[in-house]
C-alpha cells in the first residue's frame, strides 16, 4: 500500500541519516512533527511543496595532537594546501587584508575540475576562519574552521553550508553532494592533521 511504502522510505532516510547530516528550514523555522513528514514525502516521491528550503549543511572534526596556534596557522595559509590536499590543484590568494583574503581555488573531485573564489576572514583571537563562496559553480558555499581545546588535544571542525542551486533535482543530488562533502571535508582535516603531527 502506498502507506506502507511511505513508511519502507521513512525508514530509508531515517538510516541515511546516521551518515548524512543535514539541516532543513520551514520559512526560517526548523522543520519539526507534520513539516518533517512532508518534506520525506516529497522527497521520496518527487513532489516538491513550495515554501519548502532544503539547505545541506556537513560539519567534520577531528583531534589533533599539537600546539593550537600552529594548527591554526597551518589552516590559515591556504595557498599551501595543494601541496598535501591531493584534491586540490590550486589555491592562489588574489587579495589580502586586515584579517582577510580572496582566494581562488581549483580542484580535482573525482576527474570533474570544480573552480571558486571565496573570501576568508581570519579571527586569530578566536581561533576562526569563516570562508563564503563568492563566485563558483556551487551557487551556495560557505563554512567555518574552529578550535577548541581539549584534554587529549585540539578539536578542529570544519562546516560546510551549500546549495547546489537546481532545485528541480537538488533533492535527488543533495544526498550524494552531502556524501561527496563530506569525505572532501574529512581528507582536509585528515591533511591538517598529518602537518601537524608527522
């Protein structure tokens, strides 16, 4: 019945859920009970409700063992991240300022060459570096780094918030964006990690 099936494809995403974090907006409000039964429906059937935003959001961490203001300079100077992030052909900063640059970015995802420019804000106090796409083929990407300290080490995250910007199909290709993103997001924080502790 078709009321079993729906419940087969809740299920479904209820376990997608464990590997895919995501976080989903009702006009502003988290969607919650009856909005959230909609939005699975819509999802697994293919009918779209208007009013409905699905913005994908990963967010990555890992433990590094090491001194926080070298790990946060090691972040900080991305124009070297090509050299041990093997996804990544290019960085090249095309403006700096006071606790800012530009940044142009070229890589390598799976043979397809995907290309940006992002400013970075830097807040050294703070150990943060916020980052917002500001030309690229994402029509959404922004994110944050941060540190915290921890008893065995240094906590750093790394969030990714995008919108792939197609909405006929976003619902069909979010997931595997969202999957893509976050082996992408992990390998990075996987690399900060080897600099730091070789």
């Amino acid at each position: 019945t078709l009321f079993a099936s729906l419940i087969l494809k809740i299920n479904r995403i209820i376990t997608e859920s464990r590997q895919i974090l995501s976080i989903f907006y009702w006009k502003n409000k988290t969607i919650t009970g009856r909005r959230k039964l909609q939005y699975i429906a819509a999802r697994y059937t293919g009918k779209e409700e208007r009013g409905l935003i699905i913005m994908p959001f990963v967010k990555s961490d890992i433990l590094i063992k090491g001194d926080k203001n070298a790990i946060y300079q090691v972040i900080q100077n991305m124009e070297d991240y090509p050299r041990f992030m093997e996804s990544l052909v290019s960085v090249t900063v095309l403006e700096r300022g006071k606790n800012y640059d530009i940044s142009h970015w070229v890589s390598n995802v799976d043979g397809r060459k995907i290309v940006w420019t992002e400013r970075d804000d830097f807040y050294p106090e703070d150990f943060k570096i916020t980052y917002q796409q500001t030309d690229g083929d994402l029509k959404k990407m922004e994110g944050v780094w941060e540190l915290n300290d921890e008893a065995e080490g240094v906590r750093v995250s790394l969030t990714v918030d995008f919108e792939f910007g197609i909405p006929m199909i976003a619902g069909l290709l979010n997931p595997l964006l969202v999957r893509k993103v976050r082996e992408n997001s992990e390998a990075m924080l996987a690399a900060v990690k080897g600099q730091i502790e070789k």
